[in-house]
C-alpha cells in the first residue's frame, strides 16, 4: 500500500523536574511503518513552533522521510491551549538559556523513552538530528555538545553567543530595576526581561559558551545555513561558527535575510522560495550524513 502523501499529526505536552509549566510539541510523518531519521526543531527568541511557515516546514520534511518534532521552549510566552500567540509575557520574562537547553532535553528524553502519540516503529532514533532557527540555532549547537544521542547538527541563521553585547551602562541599569523590555516588532508589545537571565548566563558561563562547545565539544557533522542579507544576526556570526569547526559545511544563501522568506502568519501552502532552498539543502546534507 502507498504510503499517504498527507502527514500525521501528533500532539503531546511536556513537563519538565525543573518548573512546573507545561509545553507542547508537536512530530508530523507519514505512518508509513519503516524507521525514519528525526529531525527536532527548535525556533528562536520571541518565536513559537507555529510560527508563520513551521507546519509547512514539517510537513515538506515529512514528505522527504523524516520524522519532524518541533516544540514550544516552556518559557516563550505561550501557553497550551492559549491564543497561540506571545501572552504569558510573564513567563517570557523569566526564560533563560539553561531552561531552554534544559526543555530540549526533556523532548530527547521523552522520545528515547516512548511517547503513545508516537509509534516506535516510525522513529530511527540512532539517526536524530536538531536543527534550530536564530537563537534556537545556539541552542541545538550548545545542546549536541553535551547530549552525545543527537548525531547531526543544522542551523539556519544562528546566533554565536548567547550575550548579544550587553554593556556595562544596561547592566547596571537592569540589575537595579530587575527588568528591560524588549518591543516584539510584529506585535508592538513590550516583552519584559528579567535580570535573572543574566545571573543564569553567568552561573552556567561554561554550558552557555558556544565558542568553547564548538569548537572543544561538538563533533557531529554540522550545516551552517545563513542568508547572505540577514538583517538581525550578521553573515558575520556564520563565518565565526564556521572557523570554530572548520570541517562544518557553510551555505550563504544570496538575497536571502532572516526569517528565509516567512512571516506569521503565513497563509500560503507552500514554503517561501528561500525556505525551500534551506529546507532542500538541509535535507541533501541530513540524508548523507545520517546514512
């Protein structure tokens, strides 16, 4: 029998021992009965797992033979069953970096242990790779180089360092106020962050320094993608990752800028054209360095 051209869709939440909000993710496949490689993705600061083009970025992967698992990081502002939009700015206000590496593992965790939504027999697990989107791109980089279960490593437009640059004078004003905002450009919200953020970065300095995991840690085979016109993180930032793992394969992608061609929402039912042409190469590289 051939096997659907229309992806399932299975939905599950998460808890993690380290807070007590719950977080969804979602795997899209076609229950075909045969093992297939996993590919989890994970999106970038102020985005969600259904985010503008994402589903149908899940479902060109499932279509090509992949099992694809994205989630929402517990801490984004969303919430399950919510407006499926940045609401809990609360929450969003207390994100950081070891959370969110810490919910990527609580998905690695549930998916090497069995999830009733997802049959064992279409997961290859021995084949799992992460890929991750602008600051999701340093979280997959930093997650592969202690988590030795994930074999490959994609990133689209990632970030090389976790502090973005914050100098002394914010630094001392964010310490005495607790918290900045940040305005979501899309929404015209103002997103609190507070200072609790920088007292992680610190505490967990080692864990957090991309610099150090790529190039001391990360030895999975790894694609760097970047639009050459990116307009929030520089071509720069690819370069450097690149020069930090010199056996990483890097595509510049011309004319293409952050978002490869998406906006939220995104009503079409195809990916942009730049998606595409990142999706396409991400999957030639997957598919050679999982075999």
């Amino acid at each position: 029998m051939a096997a659907p051209t229309l992806p399932t869709a299975a939905e599950f939440l998460l808890t993690s021992p380290r807070h007590a909000r719950p977080f969804a993710a979602d795997a899209r496949y076609l229950p075909d009965g045969q093992p297939k490689p996993v590919v989890v993705f994970v999106h970038g600061f102020k985005g969600f797992k259904d985010w503008g083009h994402f589903n149908v970025l899940a479902d060109y992967f499932a279509r090509q033979g992949f099992v694809f698992v994205k989630l929402n990081l517990s801490h984004n502002g969303l919430v399950p069953g919510g407006t499926g939009d940045l609401e809990d700015l609360d929450a969003f206000g207390h994100n950081n970096f070891s959370l969110e590496l810490d919910d990527i593992g609580v998905l690695l965790d549930e998916l090497f242990r069995g999830r009733p939504e997802l049959p064992a027999a279409e997961l290859d697990l021995a084949r799992l790779a992460l890929l991750g989107h602008s600051r999701g791109g340093g979280l997959v980089l930093l997650k592969a180089a202690e988590d030795a279960r994930v074999r490959a490593v994609v990133t689209w437009a990632a970030i090389s360092n976790v502090n973005p640059g914050w100098t002394e004078e914010l630094m001392q004003h964010w310490q005495q106020q607790g918290v900045f905002h940040v305005e979501n450009s899309r929404t015209k919200q103002q997103l609190p962050l507070y200072y609790q953020i920088v007292e992680d970065y610190h505490q967990n300095r080692l864990r957090l320094d991309i610099r150090h995991n790529v190039r001391r840690k990360l030895r999975q085979p790894l694609l760097i993608a970047h639009g050459e016109q990116d307009e929030t993180v520089a071509l720069a930032r690819a370069h450097e990752l690149h020069t930090w793992k010199p056996d990483a394969e890097l595509l510049v992608l011309p004319a293409v800028t952050h978002n490869f061609g998406g906006a939220h929402p995104w009503p079409a039912p195809d990916l942009p054209a730049e998606s595409q042409q990142a999706a396409e190469a991400t999957v030639a590289f997957l598919r050679r360095v999982l075999a």
